[in-house]
C-alpha cells in the first residue's frame, strides 16, 4: 500500500511501540500513588517530560499533558480566556481552524462569550489587514492555527503575535501539523500557548500536550491535582512515554529541515508530473509557504470519492480532505471561506506525504492515475 494520508495520522514507529509496551508492563501503577510501585511510575513520568521538553524546547514546568490537541485547544482557550482581565472576554479565530475547534467557538458563543473570525484571502493565507483592525483592546484571546490541515498553507504566527502584543492581548496556536514537519521550539515561538498531538508525527493516538509560557494566568476548565492543576486525570503514563519518543526521534532543527526539503521535493515532483499529464489540474496553495508534504488538489470537477476510488485500484491511500469531515456532501469549510465554488471544492482531494514516502510512490501515482482519470475527463467534457 502507498499512505498517503499523513496529515490525518502517521502509523506509530517501531521505537516509540516498545518505549510503550515497556512503559506498560514495567510502570502500570498510579503515578500519583505514594507505595514504591507508584513512584516509579511517577520517576517515569518525570522523565518522558522531561524527555519531551527538551525536544520542544521549553521548561517541563510548561508542558501539560492531554488526550490530544482537540482537548488541548479546548483547555487553552477556555483557561486563558478565564484567566483575562476584566473588560477582555472577546476571542477571535480563523475562519480555517478545524472543525473541532470551530466547534469549541460555536459552543463559547452559545455561551454568550463574543467570538469573532479572522478571514482568509481567496489563496488561502490569512488576510493581516482584517486581521489588524481586528485584534483590538476588547480582545483577550487570538486562536490561530500554525498551518492549514487541508491546504497546508502557513499562518504568519509572527506577525499577528506582533498585533496581539500591541493590543494587550494573547495568542495561541493549534501546532498539530505543524509540529514534526517543520521546526520548531517553543523558546522561539512567538504564541503564548500551543496544543499538538503525538499521532501526526509517528506517536500513539489520544496523546497530545498543551504548551503554556511560564507566567500566564490560567484557570483550568478541567482542574484536578495532575499537570499542576491544570489538566485533572491519572495521566496515561504508555502514551506519554510514547509522545517523548517520538518527539526524540524527530532530531534536531537540521535534521527536520532536511526531511522537510525531502518530501517537498517529492511533492512538487506530484503535482508537477500531475499537471503535465491532467492540464484539469488546479493546487490550492501553491505558491504560498505550505507544509512540506501536503498537496491539496483538484482535477476538473471529477468528484472526490471518484478519484480517490481509482487512487484505491492503485493501491493508494488519500482522502478529501480532514480526516474528521472527508466523505460527506459538504464542501470544505477551508474552501468555503476561500470563496471556492461548491463544485470546485467538493472535487478537493488531499495527498499527503510523510517520512516513510518514497520517489517510487511518487512514480507509481504518476504512472497509475492519470490512464485512469483521462476517459473520466473525456467523457464530463462530452456531456457539457
């Protein structure tokens, strides 16, 4: 089978299953028990932390563990909006975060919070402009993706760190594609916070963490006597252990740097070899800063689930898009508010490489798929 599909989920490495069923076997007990078996657990814990602390580049005291970055988002808008000053209860994301954080804003304005969107240009890349007159005194928190999950296009984080600063408030950012593709430390980040998960970058699923600067006020929504106070539940001690290898697997800035010029040779070779044999072909975000491996597409107006059918004769593994909405009627929301047509954006199909993609799964989609799509072509050309 040739994956395709990183950006969804990446299969856990072969280090980070034995760091696990180690983990597993040797350190079961309860971490926050006093017997020796309960310490030994907690000397674990403390460090896998510090393990993955190192590789994220900031304080242990910093990083709080949780299931996974959709709960990390939550933790991190609802504890540091709690944490405002009085007069600052606005908050304002991007019209393309994902969809479980969209969902995170429609429940805070349900609530009464006021919540405000941050637009999108028609290519994708966040409008700075927009983004200036919106980020004012009454704001007291900015959530803004680091990168694009459909279009892997990047957010100018330091740049709206720059107007968040200005006007006194916050930012944080959903890293969850981010991190793993392309460097990064949190001692050089310009957000505040910062929520990733461990599955993106060859870690076990239902494993994230929650970055928070030293300092910040913070009321916990879910309080308890684990992470500080700041995210309450017996930690899951195999999937930590797991998340701290993977990150220690990633190596340093260099070695990031390198893979990410790898697969962004493989993929400009994709959509190049692509258009040469489908002229139908249009790229979302090609042009712009993106992730490394992520070729968000269209060809003509053949619908996705049809292409990603012929992909599967092939023995290729896509989607349409995010992992959570792909296969429904809907258009992509990331493509609704780039003003993409209906038909246009439920034609998006989503290939994205990782580490373990080779030139040879670049040949074989290149080889394969477009004697497949061409009649296809031919024949909605004849019925228009």
């Amino acid at each position: 089978m040739i994956y395709l599909d990183h950006n969804a989920t990446t299969a856990p490495s072969h280090a980070v299953l034995q760091a696990m069923a180690q983990a597993m076997a040797q350190h079961w007990a309860n971490a926050s028990s006093q017997h020796a078996p309960g310490q030994e657990a907690r000397r674990c814990l403390v460090q896998a932390r510090q393990q993955a602390a190192q590789a994220l580049g900031c304080k242990p005291a910093e990083l709080v563990f949780t299931s996974g970055a959709t709960e990390s988002n939550h933790l991190a808008v609802r504890g540091l909006l709690a944490g405002a000053p009085v007069g600052r209860r606005r908050v304002l994301f991007s019209q393309v975060e994902h969809s479980a954080h969209l969902a995170l804003a429609r429940s805070l304005a349900a609530q009464g919070v006021s919540v405000g969107w941050l637009p999108v240009r028609p290519d994708g890349a966040l409008d700075l402009g927009a983004a200036a007159e919106l980020i004012n005194p009454e704001v007291a928190l900015v959530s803004l993706m680091a990168a694009n999950n459909e279009t892997g296009v990047l957010m100018p984080l330091a740049e709206v760190a720059a107007l968040t600063r200005r006007a006194g408030a916050l930012l944080h950012t959903d890293a969850t594609q981010w991190l793993g593709k392309l460097p990064f430390r949190f001692d050089d980040c310009a957000a505040d916070a910062v929520s990733f998960s461990a599955h993106k970058f060859h870690g076990p699923k239902g494993v994230g963490g929650l970055l928070l600067r030293q300092g910040l006020a913070f009321h916990s929504p879910l309080p308890g006597s684990q992470e500080r106070g700041r995210r309450g539940g017996t930690e899951n001690l195999p999937a930590i252990v797991g998340l701290a290898t993977a990150l220690s697997q990633l190596g340093d800035a260099g070695a990031v740097t390198a893979e990410a010029r790898r697969q962004a040779a493989l993929r400009d070779a994709l959509e190049q070899g692509l258009a040469q044999a489908l002229p139908e072909l249009q790229v979302w975000g090609q042009g712009l800063a993106r992730l490394p491996g992520t070729s968000y597409l269209r060809v003509g107006l053949l619908a996705a689930d049809t292409v990603l059918q012929r992909l599967a004769r092939l023995g290729v593994a896509a989607s349409s898009g995010a992992a959570c909405s792909s296969g429904g009627s809907q258009p992509s929301h990331v493509l609704s508010a780039m003003g993409v047509p209906r038909e246009q954006a439920l034609a998006a199909l989503r290939l994205s490489l990782g580490r373990d993609s080779t030139a040879d799964d670049v040949s074989a989609v290149l080889q394969g798929l477009p004697p497949l799509l061409v009649p296809l072509l031919h024949e909605a050309q004849a019925c228009h």
